[in-house]
C-alpha cells in the first residue's frame, strides 16, 4: 500500500490568533496565513476583525493597517499601491491578484489572504521567487542583435512593429499567471511557466530583434514550452489584462510554420 506524505509545514492549524475589533464601525474580518519556516511551527491562520473606516479601501490599505496597529509581525511585499510593480501579488479569496488592486468591497464579509500558491514560503505572505525570476532570466530578455546599430539615431520600428510588443512589454512580472498554473504547479523545475514564455514571444516578435531562430530554439522542448496545456487560468488572473495563453500558443505556431 503506497503511504503518501505531505511535506513538513504543509498542514495549516486553521486555529491561530484571533484579534478582535474594538469599538463598532465597519467591521470585517480578514484571516491571513501565517507561517515562518525559522520557527519549527505549523503554518496557522490568524483572525483580525478591523473597522474597515479606518483605512483606504484596499486590501493593501487593510494589511498595512494590521501591521501598524494590529500585529507589527505581519510580513507581505509592497511598493508602488499603483499596480505597477507587482510585489504585493498574493492570493484572496481564492484568486490570485494584486492587494494594492482589489478592493475590500467587491470581497465577502470574510477576507482570506494566502501567499501565492505552490511557492515555498520566505515568511507569511513572501513566496521565494528565486526560480521564477531565473526562469526570466533564462530566456534572455533584452535585445539581441548583431548588426551594428546606426550612429545618429536609436533603432527604429513601424507603429505597427511596435504594436506587436505593446502588450507583452507591460508584464511587471507579479507571478500572478504562473503561480495560478496547474501545468507550473507540478513542473515549475523545467516548465518555465507563462510570464517567462510571455517574455520570450515579447522578444520574438520584436521587429529590431535578430535571434528569433535562436530564440525558437531554446524554447522547443517538450517540457520548456509544451507543458502548457491552454488551461488559460493565466490569462484569467493577469491583473494587467495580458494574455500569456495567446503568446505561448503564437510561439507553438512559429515553431510549427518553421518546420513546413
């Protein structure tokens, strides 16, 4: 009989801390994952009920609230609170997004707040995005040429080449798409996932850009690119409206149109 495992620190107490409000107002509960690996405890779910009057209307608004009033232990990423830098991406409610994005209004009367999922975990709401970020690197997103460039004036491309990576170049790389793929879940240390393949088709079709072939190359690989079966979750939860399924299957196409 197979005897399977979960890894150590993957059951969650569902029993932590509970904060209660003070006073009335507009309260709502929010219950947030806690977890540091450094401590030799189990993960837990902690309870804050909060006047939701006493910060903006954010979800971002409310962890920044419970760490300066609440509980200074609580750990999240953030930056910009403009959805441009991607840091504060976590798991609400189910969904991955951006907290800084999503409003605490358009969510239940109960507010769960996970890190992203199927990612090791620094502390709380921190995923370990070291593989994510290598995985980036590795499809080498910069500019590849090796004509010379022209010696008064930068390299220039039509309205219309430009409008090819328009899209694809607004990525900030918050893991939304790839930590929401089934496909990543279970392959993460070979497939590289959307918001890499994303970056790779960004750069393929650059019009100023000399290593499509090499390109192309590096990514015909049965596990690189085709692990992505079009489960489209990616495209679902891009908090910029990208769709990373459709650049991933444009690049299956040029790899297809190469061989005929």
């Amino acid at each position: 009989m197979v005897e399977l495992r979960l890894p150590a620190g993957s059951k969650i107490n569902p029993h932590g801390r509970v904060h209660k409000a003070s006073g009335g107002g507009a309260v709502r509960t929010f219950r947030i994952y806690r977890f540091d690996p450094d401590s030799g405890e189990s993960p837990r779910i902690d309870t804050f009920e909060v006047d939701t009057n006493a910060f903006g209307p954010m979800v971002l608004d409310a962890l920044i609230h419970i760490k300066a009033k609440i509980d200074s232990s609580v750990t999240f990423r953030r930056s910009c609170r403009e959805g441009i830098c991607g840091s504060c991406a976590m798991n609400i409610n189910g969904l991955n997004c951006l907290a800084c994005t999503t409003a605490i209004g358009d969510l239940g009367a109960e507010v769960k707040i996970y890190p992203l999922p199927h990612m090791p975990v620094v502390k709380d709401l921190v995923p370990d995005l070291s593989n994510f970020y290598a995985q980036y690197a590795s499809v080498e997103p910069w500019l590849k040429t090796r004509s010379p460039a022209p010696p008064d004036r930068e390299r220039l491309q039509s309205k219309q080449d430009q409008e090819q990576i328009d899209r694809p170049a607004a990525c900030i790389l918050c893991a939304c798409c790839s930590t929401a793929c089934p496909s990543y879940w279970w392959n993460s240390d070979r497939y590289l996932g959307p918001a890499a393949l994303l970056a790779a088709y960004r750069w393929i079709v650059d019009s100023r850009d000399e290593a499509t072939g090499e390109r192309l190359d590096q990514l015909n690989d049965p596990f690189k690119l085709y692990r992505c079966h079009t489960i489209m979750n990616c495209t679902d939860v891009c908090p910029k409206d990208l769709n990373p399924a459709r650049a991933i299957a444009e690049i299956k196409k040029k790899l297809l149109e190469r061989q005929h």
